[in-house]
C-alpha cells in the first residue's frame, strides 16, 4: 500500500493530511510549522511514504531541506499551479486543502519546483538585501526631489549619480540665506539626507561583497566575457538557475524566465501576447538591463549584436531588447554546460 501526505503550510500552524493509495484519509492532525515537530509525527505513523507535498512559499525551502534530511521524499510543487485545482472546491479550508494536495501527489497532477542549494539561498538573501536597498534608495530620492518642489526647488536628474546629496546641500544653503523660515525645512531634509547617506553606505558594503563573490565563482567570471554582463548580472543568473542539469535544453530558459510570448489558442481562436512575465522579476531585469547595454553601450561587435540591431530596425527597440534578452540568457546557460567563453563571431 502507497501512502501520500499534503502539508498545507501557513506561518504558525501546519495542516497534516495522510491518504492511501485509493484515496482514502488515514490520519490528519494540525502541528506547529517547524521541521522536528512535522517529521517526528510522520515517522510516527511508521508508514513508508511515498511522497511528502509542499505548496512553494516562503518556508517551502527549509521545510523541504529539513523532511528531506530525516529520509522523507518531501516534493515542493508549484502554488500558482494547485491553486486552480484547489479553488475548485467549493469548501476552501486548510483541511481540504491539505487533503487536496495529498491528492494532486497521488495522481500525479503537480509541477514540481526545485530547491535552491544553500549556496544559492545565501546570494539570494544578499541579492534580496541588496534589492531593498535600491528601491528604498530610490524612495527616499524621490522624496526630497517631491518635497523641495514644493518651495519651487526643481532638482536635475543628472544630479541623481552620486552628487545628488551635495547638490541638495548646495541648495539648502543658499535658500536658507534668502529665507528665515527655511531653517524647519532644512532639518528635514538633511534628516533624509542622512538616512540616504547610511543607505549609500551599506549598499556599497553589500555591492563589494557581490562583487567579490563573483569574481571568485569560475562560472560568474565565465559569464562576463559577454559583453553588457557585469558582476551582479552573473551572481543573479547563476544563483537563479542553480544547478544547470535541471534544464534539459537551453532554450527552455527563456520560457522559466518568462520572456517568451504569453499564447491564447482554443477553437479557431490563436492569439500571441506579450511576454508571460512568470519567472523571477529581478533575473529577467537583470537579463534585460545586460541586452540593453550589450546593444547600446557596448562598442565590441558580435553576431549576438548584429541581429538585434537588425531586428530594433524591424520591431522597435524595446522588443528588439526583449529578444536579445531571450538569447542571452540561453547562450548564458549553454556556456556554463560546455564551460566555452562567449563567441563574438
């Protein structure tokens, strides 16, 4: 007899379901989301599973490194995917999903995820850092620019690499000499200022050690002999991807990162869109932003660049970027399995 468990995960608690082979419930039981408190009740039951399914979240990764290590075949499957199936169900409940996905596991109508390497995982977490550090960056510049617009004070925006805080101070003290009352509103915007200067300072400390990694990983130094690929564009396309056996083709890259066209086809109804947008938000913009430079910055020529020029002359720029994204990161991938440098030619 094949036994089957679906763990319907939420923060505090975990919802267990265990069903045979018929479909048929054998024991549920709601436990704490940790691993020692979930295995310990599965190895309990002295029942040989076949498999353990996990939605991807959050806690997906460490719950399924944490069974795995125990001898549990805990299989992370795709929450946008059982979603659909799941809400089906006119009743939607933790019970009924747990039960749901323990179902899915037995008949096999999942889409599994991989499970990044603790490698991976740690340049996800100092990529994410350093993620949130951009975008605040970015508010709190945009915050200052907003707030002096009010007095009338227009900051160019080619102030915003790397003099914008000396510019601002410039500003602050002049009209501070034409205004009394502009002394409140000066401490408020060196307030930010400061802020914006300890942000500078830990993304800089956070940049280095990107750059430091990459440039001891073989892979990463192998990926930027192409030109418009620097340091974090590597870091982020090796983590992402991970193991690279995974992918059968190089070509199927495109579609995980969703850069690939969206299709509509039913009856006589065939409809192309735009790209699916489905993969990971920052691999595909590092992917872009690396075409973009490849087409428009980058002085070295290549068969690579040719046919994107070509096709921006046909399609547009922004479409013309998008595709050359697209090979880049196929041609990305076949250089890490055959281990060869980029070919201009």
């Amino acid at each position: 007899m094949k036994y089957y468990v679906g763990l319907d995960v939420s923060l505090q608690e975990t919802f267990i379901t265990i069903i045979n082979q018929d479909g048929k419930m054998i024991k549920e039981a709601v436990l704490l989301t940790e691993v020692n408190s979930i295995s310990n009740y599965l190895l309990a039951q002295d029942i040989k599973y076949e498999k353990v399914g996990i939605e991807s979240g959050q806690l997906s990764i460490h719950l399924c490194k944490g069974l795995r290590e125990v001898g549990l075949n805990a299989i992370c499957v795709d929450a946008r995917a059982m979603a659909n199936a799941l809400n089906a169900r006119i009743n939607k409940n933790d019970k009924n999903d747990a039960y749901g996905i323990a179902n899915m596991m037995r008949v096999n109508l999942y889409k599994g995820v991989a499970i990044k390497s603790d490698k991976a995982c740690q340049i996800k977490i100092l990529l994410g850092s350093r993620r949130q550090l951009v975008e605040t960056r970015t508010k709190i510049v945009g915050t200052i620019r907003g707030l002096l617009k009010i007095k009338g004070i227009k900051i160019n925006s080619r102030y915003l690499n790397g003099k914008f805080s000396i510019k601002v101070l410039e500003i602050l003290e002049l009209q501070e000499a034409k205004d009394e009352e502009f002394e409140a509103i000066k401490f408020s915007i060196k307030t930010l200022l400061t802020t914006l200067k300890q942000i500078e300072t830990s993304l800089h400390n956070l940049n280095e050690e990107a750059i430091k990694q990459s440039k001891d990983d073989p892979d990463c130094k192998l990926l930027m002999t192409i030109p418009g690929v620097g340091e974090i564009t590597a870091l982020t396309y090796k983590s992402s991807i991970d193991d690279m056996t995974r992918f059968k083709k190089s070509a199927t890259i495109g579609a995980y990162v969703g850069l690939t066209p969206k299709q509509y086809a039913s009856g006589e109804v065939n409809r192309q869109g735009s790209i699916s947008k489905m993969g990971p938000k920052e691999f595909r913009s590092m992917l872009y932003e690396a075409a973009q430079s490849l087409l428009i910055i980058s002085k070295k020529k290549s068969r690579l660049k040719s046919w994107g020029l070509k096709l921006q002359k046909k399609k547009g720029s922004k479409k013309a970027i998008v595709a050359v994204a697209r090979k880049l990161s196929v041609i990305m991938h076949k250089m890490l399995i055959t281990k060869k440098e980029f070919c201009y030619q």
